[in-house]
C-alpha cells in the first residue's frame, strides 16, 4: 500500500469543505465551539462507525451499491438543502434552541452525508484492503482514518472560533455563502 497516497486521500478527502464541515463552522461561528464539538463528537462517532461498517459489509454493498447511491443522493441532497435552509435562517444576534449543535444531529447527519458515505465506501477497498485483509490491520486503519476526520472536523471548529468575530461582523452573507455552498453540494450530487 502506497501510505503517502492514503494518507493525502484521506487528508484532502476528510479536511476540504463538505456538508459536514460546513455545519461545523456554522455552528461554532452561530453557538460557540462547545455546541460544535458535541456535534463534532457526534459526527466523528458515526464516521468511525461508517468505517467499520464499510470495513465488515464491503462485499454486500458492492452488490447494492447503484441501488445506495441512489438512495443516498436524494436523501442526501434533501439533507443538505434542508441544512442550507436553516443556516440561510439563522441569526446568531437571537438567542434560540438550536438542534444542529448537538451530538446526536453530528451523529445522524453523517448517515446522510453522500460525501462521508462514498468516501467511506471507497477509501478502505482501495488502499487498505488490496493489500491487508488481517482484522487488525483493518481496525487499525478505521481507527487512523477516524481519528484524521475527527483532527478535520475540529479544524473547522477552531477556524469558526478563531475567525467568530470577523464572521459576526457579516454574519448574514457568512449565513448566506455558506448555505449557497451547502446548496451547490446538493446540485453537485446530481451532476
């Protein structure tokens, strides 16, 4: 296995903007970074999860993958467009209850983010499988790939931190680019 290959996959992959991400800036730029990491903690848990999945059933979702996918991508881009409709919604100057912050919505959201679900389903049989079928070398992979998107997901909640007052000086058109990203994600499914 070409570990330079996998780790930059992996790395581009898990770190570049996707639905995931883009909720987590949002939340930490609109809740603060405790709300983000509960939904980051959620998140990775499920992407973790997805990997041993994808790990143990890899031979049963190549037999249905056309049929996933396509499930997959409507729900996924009804998800997404749903998310962007909320973060285009939200207004960080109103104090309210918000769901997106917590563990369980990281959790599910994953379950129906087409990006963690390819990426799932592809990263193991191309780099790690070909070359080690052991049980632990492939737990040891899931926990390597898990562990970069959980260091992914906590960069985006820094970034939102770091950069909350900037962000809040245009927390509207902040709002708004990040639900046209959110949105062009969903399109891009279809594409």
């Amino acid at each position: 296995m070409n570990i330079t290959s996998f780790l930059m996959y992996c790395i581009v992959i898990t770190f570049t903007p996707g639905p995931t991400n883009i909720v987590i800036l949002s939340t930490s730029h609109n809740l603060g970074a405790k709300k983000a990491m509960n939904f980051t903690y959620g998140a990775t848990m499920a992407f973790g999860l997805l990997l041993a999945v994808s790990a143990m059933l890899n031979a049963a979702l190549m037999t249905i993958v056309p049929k996933l996918l396509l499930v997959m991508q409507i729900l996924g881009s009804g998800y997404m467009l749903y998310l962007a409709y909320q973060i285009y919604r939200m207004d960080a100057s109103k104090p309210s209850v918000q769901q997106t912050g917590t563990f369980m919505s990281g959790f599910l959201m994953q379950f129906l983010n087409p990006k963690v679900i390819l990426f799932t389903m592809t990263v193991l049989p191309s780099f790690v499988l070909p070359h080690y079928i052991s049980t632990s070398a492939v737990t040891v992979s899931v926990i390597m790939i898990t562990i970069i998107g959980f260091m992914a997901f906590t960069t985006w909640v820094l970034f939102g931190t770091i950069f909350k007052r900037m962000l809040g000086k245009y927390n509207k058109a902040v709002n708004v680019l990040m639900a046209l990203f959110l949105a062009y994600s969903a399109i891009m499914l279809w594409i």
